[in-house]
C-alpha cells in the first residue's frame, strides 16, 4: 500500500500548483534543448510530418515520421544520417502511423497500426523482421487501469511494485482529467498532476515519492531517459521540432527493482461490453459536433452523448485532427478508450475500442 504520507502530497499535488515542497526534491530540467532536430532548412532530413516517437540511441536519435512513413537517424548533434521504410505492407515498409520503443539488445520494436504488426529493427533503424502475432504480438504500450493511463517506455509487464502504487492512490474526484502515469528509463513511475500537464510526481520503490518534474512549455514528452527527455515542440508556424533537454536526477536516488513483473490484462466484462457499445453513439455524437464546427471536442459536455451504461465520460484532446475518449466505470474499475484520427495514445488502433481493469 502506497504510504499515507505520500498520499496527502499526491492530493495536494492534484489540487494546486505545480510548485515543490522542501521535501520533495525537483528533478532539473536544462533551460536549452541539448539536441534539436526539425525546422531547419539547411539539413535533409529535418522536415518533419507527424512524429510518432523518439528515442535516443547508440551514437543518435531515431525519429518516427510517420508523415512519410519513415524512421529517421539522427546522430549526437542532431545531423541527418538516413533514413528506413516507406508506405506500403512488403518487408521493411509502414503503414500511416508507427511507433518506436527499444528493445534487448539494442534492437528496435515498431508498432504499425495500418499494418497490424510489429517488426524488429537495429539500433539504425533498419528492418530484421515482422513478430509473429500481428498487432497483439505485445501488450500496448499506453495501457488503460482503473481509470487511468499508463505509458510504458517498451512493450511488456510493469514492476509490481509500481502497480501496487497505482493501487493505493486515491480515486480521482467526479470531472477531474483523467490521471496519467509512465514508466521512465530507469523504472521511475510518474504521476501526472491533475490540475497542471506539465507537472509530475515521480514515485520509487514501495511508492515513495523522491521527485518533482515540470516539464518546458509546450514540449510533449516522448523518451524520460536517465539524464535526457526527449519531446515534440511545434515553434510559431506550427512545424515539428524534436528537443532533446537535460535531466537532472538527485544522485543519491537508487533505481527503483524491476522484478517481479505484473502484467495488465484487458476485460472482457458485462461492464465492458457495455461501454464498448456506447462508443457507437460517441463516435456519432463527435461526427456530429465535427460537421458543425468543422473540429473535434475536447469537451465530454459539448456533445449530445448520455452512457448508458453510466460510466464517466472523458475526452483526452480533441482538434481538427484527431480525438480520444475514454469511459470509466467507478463500480467495476472497468476502463475503456478509443482514438480516431492521428496522433492516438501508443498502440491503440484507429476506431476500435478495447477495455482494461
């Protein structure tokens, strides 16, 4: 169970802003981009068109530009080295949205929603091989909990200590964003901040609380390695631009123990059943709001949508776009989402609902 006093600081967190406690140490994050990679003219390569991830890899960088279904190395400074794939469904092509995690061994994994698959790339970026099992070859790597969502930094199981802390946290108030959570790097679980998107409470071993980050403005958070983050920025004329910031941990903070393992599993409930057949009528009543205002809601109250199956209604983002919605049972902790359009949570496929609990 996840300690009282961690708790009231979780609570205090949710409900105020993002400042640190004299107890709970801030994580520094450098005040200029280390790396950056996009909006530069000069350098083939750095035109990006919808980034679906980032990692740091031996020697470089590997962006996802799924604008042109593309994985694109980059080395140390950020210079173009080249680039893999191309649209299509042969050996080595993508689909329209990929998605990279690493792998043992310096490998790759990419998740190919347009294809169903996922296939296995070197540390460059090149093609090895498809995993047998298509899309459900791994769980997905934004998974749904007992209404909250959980990012993990490569496919698999979570450290069954950090989903004990998940356990013990207490149950967000009715109207709240729904709460976020990721595995970092080096095991580090963080809590997003309800009241503030840049914000989180980073979470050790038995659910001790050993850090606070507050991310730059504006920066989407693709990789929390040990030193760096990784993340998309778009500057003032809306181009993509991938900055690599400096990280800062308390030295004398241990890495939190990666065994044993859980694994969330999905539902297939009455309950889910039922919230699946309630994002038909979601679907409709988003489709409805975009012919009128010619882009999605953000806003669960702006649609003509009641659940019937009485779950909670929460849409993640909503633009011209693209658009997520999740729904939560509060008596079953039955949570279900969808995504339709581009960019979605990592994992989740195009219009097709799945549920968690």
């Amino acid at each position: 169970m996840i300690r009282l006093g961690v708790l009231v600081s979780l609570l205090a967190a949710a409900c105020s802003p993002a400042a640190p406690t004299a107890e709970i140490p801030l994580w520094v994050i450098g005040t200029t981009p280390i790396v950056t990679i996009g909006a530069n003219e000069a350098d083939p390569g750095h035109e990006l068109s919808r980034v679906s991830g980032a990692l740091k890899v031996s020697g470089g960088f590997l962006v996802a530009n799924s604008g042109s279904c593309e994985l694109r190395l980059f080395d140390s400074t950020g210079h173009f080295i080249n680039s893999y794939g191309r649209k299509g469904q042969g050996p080595g092509d993508f689909g329209a949205v990929i998605t990279p995690f690493p792998a043992p061994g310096d490998s790759i994994l990419v998740f190919d929603v347009e294809n169903m698959r996922w296939t296995v790339h070197d540390a460059t970026g090149r093609y090895t091989r498809v995993v047998a099992g298509g899309a459900d070859a791994f769980p997905k790597p934004a998974w749904l909990y007992r209404g909250m969502i959980i990012e993990r930094p490569s496919p698999g199981p979570i450290p069954q200590w950090a989903l004990t802390a998940l356990n013990g946290l207490p149950e967000t108030p009715h109207g709240t964003p729904i709460r976020r959570a990721r595995l970092d790097d080096a095991g580090f679980l963080w809590i997003g901040d309800a009241g503030d998107i840049r914000a989180w409470t980073v979470l050790a071993d038995s659910g001790v609380t050993v850090g606070r980050v507050v991310l730059p403005k504006g920066f989407e958070l693709l990789e929390a390695g040990d030193d760096f983050l990784v993340g998309l920025e778009r500057d003032t004329v809306d181009r993509e631009i991938v900055r690599v910031y400096r990280l800062e941990r308390p030295r004398a903070i241990q890495p939190p123990a990666r065994e044993p393992m859980a694994v969330l599993s999905s539902d297939e409930s009455s309950a889910a059943e039922s919230m699946i057949a309630d994002f038909r009528n979601l679907l409709t009543a988003q489709e409805i709001f975009y012919s009128q205002h010619a882009t999605y809601t953000s806003r669960a109250d702006s649609l003509e949508f009641m659940p019937e199956s009485g779950a909670e209604v929460t849409i993640l983002h909503g633009d011209v776009r693209h658009w997520a919605g999740v729904l939560y049972d509060r008596k079953t902790r039955t949570t279900c989402g969808i995504s339709v359009g581009f960019p979605a949570p990592a994992g989740w496929i195009d219009g097709l609902p799945f549920c968690a609990r």
